[in-house]
C-alpha cells in the first residue's frame, strides 16, 4: 500500500463532500492502522432497493464508497432485501408501505445495473441482509432488542413528533434501526456511509458493535442533494431528479435548469473539479459553469463524447432555435378532431403521456409550442394536417402522426 496516499492525505481526500465524520480522530487511526498492517478498511453502505432507479443524490454516497476503493480498501453494498420490506421510516411523517418480496428483487437487480457505473465491479462486494437477518429466530431478536432502550429508539425526532402528534407509530417500524445496525454487527464493518438522514441509524450501529464487543464503525455522513427545484431533496418521486441512467441529452437539459445558487453545491458533490478552477467560473460565467457541470457529470455516467454531443445539440436547439436531430412520432387520432382540430391539452398529453392537469398547467405556464408558435390559452383547440412539431418545454418535442 505504499503507493496509495499516507492516511492524513486519505483523510483529506474523503472530507470533501461530507457532513460529518464521527469521530474524524477515529477514522485517521483506523486509516493508519490500515497503513500499518496492510488490512484495508471494510466500508458498507447500505441500500434498500424501495425505488428502480438511482439518481444524483444517491450518486452522492456512492461516489464516496469508489473514493474508499480507490484508496485500496474494501466496498460492501448490502441489498437491504429484508429490511426494505419493513421500509426505512426515517424523515417519514407516516408508515411506509411495505413493499412485496418480488418488488423489492425486481428493484435490486436494477439497482445492480447503475451502482457498477460508479463503483468498480472488481473490488465490490454485494451481499443481501435477509442472508442473516431472514435466519433470526424470534428468540434470537429478543436477545437483540436486548441490547437497545425504548428510550434511545425514541431519541429519534420523526418517532418522537409522529407520538406527539398521535399520528400512528408501528413496532415494526422501531426494528428497522436495530436491523440497519445488526448488518454492521454482522461484517463488523469499519466504517458506514450513508446520507444526512440515516444519522440515527449508522450510529446506531456504532452502540449495537460496542455491546457486541466489537470497535465501533466510523460514520461517514455525505449532504443531501437538493432536488431541481432548489427546495427539496432530490427525490423521483418529487420529479426533481436526474437519473444516472438517463440520456445524455436529457441529463444536459435537467441539468442547466438548476439555479445559479445551487451549482458550488452541485459541483462538489457531483464532480471532482477542485473549487479554484469552478468557483472563478461560477462567478464570472454562470451560464457557462453549468454548461462545464453538465458535461462533467455525463462524462461520468456515460462518456465524455456523450457529454460534448448532448452540449452541442442543447445549444444547436436552444441557441440556434434549431429542430433536435431526432424527433419522435406522436399519434394522434383523428377521431379527436372536430373539424381538423383538437384541444391543445390533448397533445401535451400525447406528447407527455401525462394527465389533464399537468397538461393545463404547461400551457398556463406559456411552455407549449406548435409549428414554433406559442399556444397559451388552455382551452385552445389547434388545427392539425399531420406533420407538425409540439414543443413542451425545452427537452420535450414530437412530431404529430395522424392515424386512423
């Protein structure tokens, strides 16, 4: 290991982008203990596949894991199969659904799919936590809630205000961090990752290892990624998201609609541009800096011949009003015409496949164009011959086809 970094130089390297190290001093002897006895460290993080896609925000922690392998030492992932059927209430204001067996194998294959374009499939392990917590006997989870008070479980703020407000708290729920904390138990894992919100749950696997007998992990907390929309945290369900597997071109567009005041964040995060060479960038050429984000972050996630072909159709479409290369089909049937012509909002729904409502509201918002002309009036009915483009916004284009 005497090419790697020394581990003051290791530390440095994995402070960027976090929230917290607890206890950072330990994490230094562990890194030099490592250096010392060649032992790498044994990183886990956590993911319970509840949602099919992985997006920036999870990117987060998994860009930290890779900083780990990197850095010689070894990634876990656990698959939380089993835990994902309780579902993790943490930040919830109610009980999660609780999701089916199948549901959750049909979302970890997927999930195996996009993790392997961040981390290195060589020097990953993958491991499922039903593997032992799928083997306790009921016996063996008293002797473990043993180990854990009703107190401490309660120190947890969404438990405690969801009690206050007498909005349903189930047992099963109070078990997921004593599950989460278990795996650690289990691999004896020297550090965790996880994001700001699995706080509770990552120190709580610190207690668990002590009253096991085992050295407490270190817990390694990296932000939460705010969403498009600059309020809240990147979510797919919120649609504030950027995929990691999404088109180049669709990750370009998503990504120049952020705010100015976002991008430091984002390229800390999402990049490993040092600040000396983005911020100067930020300040003096904003449009240009997320421009730079953009193709930074595709090349990651697909490549950068990928990256410089999305920025040029971005600005071949939006600079120069220019047609995208590929423009797809809309059918439209003619048995929705009344005398040629059709309600607007029917388009942007064949357009979107989305409902009336979101249709309206693009309209409202002035975001729907035909034939290049502005259609505002949401109860507009167009005219159609077939053959003409409907823009919704700056990503969305389709031809119209009339059939029968």
């Amino acid at each position: 290991m005497s090419s790697l970094p020394t581990p003051s130089e290791q530390l440095q390297i994995l402070r960027r982008g976090t929230d917290g190290i607890v206890p950072e001093e330990d994490l230094l002897k562990k890194l030099e203990s490592s250096a010392t006895t060649g032992r790498p460290l044994q990183v886990k993080l956590g993911l319970d596949p509840t949602a099919p896609d992985i997006h920036l925000g999870l990117a987060v922690v998994l860009r930290k894991l890779r900083q780990f392998q990197d850095l010689g030492h070894v990634a876990t992932i656990i698959i939380g199969d089993f835990t994902a059927m309780i579902g993790d209430p943490s930040g919830k204001s109610l009980t999660r659904k609780q999701l089916s067996l199948d549901e959750v194998r049909d979302n970890a294959r997927t999930y195996e799919e996009q993790y392997t374009k961040i981390l290195d499939p060589a020097k990953t392990k993958v491991t499922f936590n039903s593997q032992w917590l799928g083997a306790l006997s009921f016996h063996d989870v008293i002797l473990l809630t043993a180990h854990v008070t009703v107190a401490r479980v309660l120190e947890r703020d969404d438990f405690a205000n969801r009690l206050a407000q007498n909005r349903p708290l189930s047992l099963h729920e109070l078990l997921y961090p004593i599950s989460q904390a278990y795996d650690s138990v289990e691999l004896r894992s020297d550090v965790e990752l996880g994001g700001t919100d699995q706080r509770f749950n990552i120190l709580m696997g610190r207690d668990l290892q002590r009253e096991y007998g085992q050295e407490p992990q270190v817990a390694l907390f990296t932000p939460l990624l705010v969403g498009l929309d600059g309020v809240q945290k990147m979510s797919k369900s919120l649609g504030n998201y950027v995929g990691v597997s999404e088109p180049a071109e669709s990750q370009f567009a998503k990504l120049l609609s952020i705010s100015d005041d976002l991008m430091p964040k984002y390229y800390e995060l999402c990049t490993e541009l040092p600040e000396s060479m983005y911020a100067p960038l930020i300040a003096q050429l904003p449009m240009e800096a997320k421009k730079r984000l953009a193709v930074e972050v595709i090349s990651y996630f697909h490549s950068p011949e990928a990256a410089q072909h999305a920025r040029t159709e971005w600005e071949r479409v939006h600079s120069q009003h220019q047609l995208p290369d590929e423009v797809p089909d809309v059918d439209v049937s003619r048995s929705q015409l009344q005398e040629g012509r059709i309600w607007v909002v029917s388009l942007v729904k064949a357009l979107l496949s989305c409902g009336t409502n979101e249709a309206r509201r693009h309209v409202q918002n002035k975001a729907v164009a035909l034939e290049g002309a502005k259609v505002t009036e949401v109860d507009a009915q167009v005219e159609l011959k077939g053959g003409e483009v409907l823009q919704v916004g700056r990503r969305h284009f389709g031809r119209i086809r009339l059939v029968d």
